[in-house]
C-alpha cells in the first residue's frame, strides 16, 4: 500500500493505494503517529480495494484521536470496502463521503 500525505493549513489529506490489512495497517499508523496541529483529517479511499479487520482497527483509533483534536472524514470509499463498513457498523461511527 503507498501512502500519500497532503498537508494545508491544519488540514491533513491522506491519500491511500492498494490494501489495508494486517500487513500494511502498521504501516498507515505510522505515518499518522503525530496529528499534532491536525484538525481535520480527510482519508482519500478510491484507490482502496480491500479493508481487513485490522485496518478497521485503525480507522476506529483514527477517528477517536481526532474526535479530541478536531474530525475525520473518508472519501470515495469502493463499493466492495463500502460493504464491509456497513457489514461492521462503521458507517455508524465514521464520516463517510
């Protein structure tokens, strides 16, 4: 999965490709370890095409960090990844756009 980072003002955009999984959720909490000064997250998922329990793992840590600092929302999300949040309850917890 790559990962690309767009920073505007206190405006974080994450753009994201390929997999969110066991493997490569580690990987996108890492590059969100410091949200100091964020107060908006927006996660970028049209290039998403899979979403495994360990990445909803991460989403639902994302959006209670920055439910303190500020929102988040996920945009262009599959139809396929889309399934599984609404298979979850996520659709219930996450902005989805």
């Amino acid at each position: 999965m790559t990962i690309e980072q767009e920073h505007s003002g206190k405006t974080l955009t994450v753009r994201l490709d390929g997999r969110l999984d066991t493997i490569t959720s580690p990987d996108l909490e890492q590059a969100l370890a410091d949200l100091t000064g964020v107060e908006h997250l927006a996660l970028d998922f049209s290039k998403i095409t899979y979403i495994s329990s360990a990445g909803l793992r991460v989403l639902l840590a994302l959006q209670k960090r920055m439910s303190r600092q500020g929102d988040m929302v996920v945009r262009h999300v599959d139809k396929m990844v889309m399934e599984v949040l609404e298979m979850s309850g996520f659709v219930d917890i996450l902005t989805i756009e």
